[in-house]
C-alpha cells in the first residue's frame, strides 16, 4: 500500500495567559518520529510556533529565546463571565491557521490526522482544529491524544469530534491505529524511553531552542499532580542517550537552549544528570540549560551545583509548593532545610540567589490565607524571587475526590480546572484575596531584583 499521509497538529491555547518558556508539543514531536520509523509521511502544523513565517506579528522574545505567543483578544466562556480579565487565544491567527490546514489537504492527500493537547482547560483550541479538518475533509479521521484526552477522555470522546481517542502514553497505541487502519506491518515497539528516535525538530522551518526529556514518571506521589497517571513508571534514559541528544542540537542544530522538562531531573543523580553534565562540560558544548519545571532541591549538593554552573544552567526553578512542615512531611518532596541547602550550593557556586526562583502554590486543599503568606515570606527572607503557581485540580489524582465534593461542576467542565479561576470558582480565595497574593509576590520579587 501506498505510505500514508499524516497531518500532525499542535493546536492553539485558549487562555486568561500564557508565554512560552521553550515549550514544544514533544510528544508530538516523538509521534512524529516514530511514524517516519513506520514509513509514514508527515506533515505538520504548530499554531504555537513563535518563529513560523506566516505569523502577522511575532511576540517579544527575550535573550535566551524565551517569549510571548502572538496573542488575540476573545469573548470569554461563560462560565468565566464573573472573572475580570481578558480572555485571549494564543498562537497563528485563525485565518493563518486554516490556510496552512487547507493547503495542506490540498497539495498531500491526507489519509488522518493526529492532535495533540495540553492542559484540561485549553481543550477549546482542539475542538478549534478538530472542526476546522472536518469540514476541509469530513471523512479523515481525526485521532486525539495527549494531557486533556488522556485526563477526561469521556469528555474528549462526547465533545471533541474526534474519531479516535487515545488516553495515555501514546507511542505504540498510534503505531498499532497507523498498521490497523492502512494494513501495514509494525516495524517496532517502543518499550523504554531508550528505544525511541529523536523528536522530530527538522520539520521546523526554524526552531532556537529544544524541550528535552531525560525520564518519563516520577517517583513521588504528591496529591496534585497528574505525571504519574500520564506517565508511570518512573523510568529514567541511560545517560549516553541523554548526552547524544544534547550534542546533536548542539552541533548538528546549532541550537543553544534546551529546556529540561522533566517532573524529576535530579532523582538518582550519580545515575543520570551528573554524568551527563560531566560529559556536557568535557564536550565543550556551547550550550544553555534551562529548567522551568520545578527542581527537586533536596538533590541539589554542592558538586551538582557546581556542575550546573560549569555546564550552562541559566533558568533554575525550585520546587517548594509551601513552608507548612505537616504538608511537607506529606508530600515527602522537600523541607525547609534542603530549600536552604540547595540555596547555599548553587550561591556557592555562583548562581546569584536573585537569579533563582522558587515555586509557591497556593489554593492546595485545606490550604488557609495564612499559609500562602507564611511561604512568601519564608522564602522571600531567604533572598530568593518566587513563581507563585495557582492550584490546578486533576481527575485522577489524590486530592480530585475533595476538589468534586468542594465544586461538583469539575466532572463534567474541564474549563473550571483553570489555575487561574479555580481558587476563586471553589470559594478557597476570593478574586481580592486571589490579587493581593500575587501583588505581594511581586512587590517582595522587586526588592529581591532590585527593579
């Protein structure tokens, strides 16, 4: 049989905000691979690539290739009528975005289409793309993946449009659908992290910095995150193929950011980071690392610290969530202690702690006022700048029961899973409240800075 043609999509974001920390659809981006490995052909749109040619007015970007999303004001759900904020829809402008789609049908014949989705709430901007090639093609069949699809995949399934959902990891469940649907033979099963090719950055016009994967899983259990449903189990890449990639955006890329976004970098790092950041100093590779995923301060000594330092780490987010000790101890993540030690090191070893951040997050089950604050100043003291982060609730996850029982409506409306509307939706902070939190992170954050 002929090869088949696939149309792969990362859809726009529908949100109150987003700014793109060196994000890319990298599951995508691995479909895309592992699809070539099958003897597909692949075609593919990113409404959220910064650099596309087609965009009418690229957001600002920063040194270090970080930056806005070209932007557009939109009328707001209804049910975020009560929220006093713009609205916006974030990436190509729509026009933009179907003739791209349209041209592409056009010219290749496609035989199905694979979207991808991020986060429960932006599920709009699939439903966008997911109408738009039905009624270029009403035939194709349209196959969803990804957070959204694998978190409320009975909503996906009822609502999206798509034909097919896939919840989960979705590597081998794509290359079985692919051999099924065109009667073709699987050439490979990917088992371990390991055995995958290389994303697909080559089918970018122009890219400047990487996202890039040294584990799938985390170890730890806390109560509100999803990665253990969406990726389990922990299973972390030898280091030699760790070190293989990074040198291929390096020298064979010319790319100079890269992104880890891995939930537990530093977990095990005799086994992982420290070789592979040896090997990153020894190769001379002109490189600068960022982490906007939190890291796990506890991990953090002063010859990891050092090795940051001599291998390029500009971007360092630390994990805390909150000074509460009873929470700490529950979560098993981090104290107060190794957030201090972890300070200590990377000071030690140049890092200035204005330069660091740390994550705070508020709106957590059973969280007061009261503590919010305390964990602002705690940090605050310590010398350091905060990200502070909105509780988002996950279906799934430990605290999902208690977060139903408290706003019932998250069953049914992904929408109200928003970091930035959840906290006032459930009655845990009121939008005043909400504002004054973020004013103080800010106001301290400015001293820290000295802006």
């Amino acid at each position: 049989m002929t090869k088949p043609n696939l149309l792969l999509i990362n859809p726009p974001v529908y949100d109150f905000s987003a700014y793109d920390l060196w994000s890319k659809p990298l599951g995508l981006l691995y479909i895309a691979s592992v699809l070539r490995a099958q003897g597909c052909r692949v075609h593919w749109v990113d409404a959220l690539d910064r650099w596309d040619r087609d965009l009418p007015e690229p957001g600002k970007t920063r040194p270090y290739h970080d930056g806005h999303y070209h932007k557009t004001v939109i009328e707001k759900p209804g049910v975020f009528s009560a929220v006093p904020r713009q609205y916006r829809r974030y990436g190509l402008p729509k026009k933009v975005l179907q003739n791209r789609v349209e041209s592409i049908f056009r010219k290749h014949s496609i035989d199905a289409v694979m979207v991808t989705s991020g986060m429960t709430y932006w599920y709009p901007g699939v439903f966008e793309v997911i109408r738009l090639c039905k009624n270029i093609q009403p035939q194709v069949p349209v196959v969803l993946g990804g957070i959204y699809a694998t978190l409320y995949p009975d909503h996906a399934r009822r609502f999206s449009g798509a034909d097919v959902v896939l919840a989960g990891q979705s590597e081998n469940q794509v290359v079985d659908w692919i051999a099924t649907r065109f009667d073709m033979i699987s050439k490979n099963k990917y088992t371990q992290p390991d055995d995958l090719p290389l994303p697909a950055y080559d089918l970018y016009a122009e890219t400047r910095h990487a996202a890039l994967l040294t584990s799938r899983g985390c170890p730890y259990e806390c109560g509100f995150c999803a990665t253990r449903i969406l990726n389990s189990p922990f299973i972390q890449r030898s280091p030699d193929s760790v070190i293989r990639e990074i040198m291929h955006y390096a020298f064979s890329r010319n790319i100079r950011d890269i992104a880890f976004y891995d939930d537990a970098l530093f977990v095990h790092p005799e086994k992982l980071i420290k070789p592979v950041l040896r090997s990153v100093v020894a190769g001379n590779a002109c490189v600068r690392f960022h982490s906007p995923n939190g890291l796990f301060a506890k991990y953090i000594d002063r010859e990891l610290a050092g090795l940051m330092m001599q291998a390029g780490f500009k971007t360092i987010r630390l994990s805390f969530e909150t000074s509460d000790e009873a929470r700490q101890k529950e979560m098993k993540k981090v104290s107060g202690v190794d957030l201090i030690n972890a300070i200590t090191y990377l000071e030690e070893a140049g890092f200035p702690r204005k330069s660091l951040k740390v994550y705070l997050l508020m709106g957590l089950t059973g969280q007061t006022l009261r503590e919010v604050k305390d964990s602002i100043r705690f940090v605050h003291d310590l010398g350091v700048p905060i990200s502070m982060s909105s509780y988002s609730p996950i279906p799934g996850t430990a605290l999902w029961d208690k977060d139903i029982q408290q706003l019932p409506e998250l069953e049914n409306e992904p929408l109200l899973t928003n970091k930035s509307v959840y906290p006032i939706k459930s009655g845990r902070f009121t939008y005043e409240e909400f504002e004054s939190i973020k004013s103080l992170v800010a106001r301290g954050n400015r001293i820290i800075q000295g802006a």
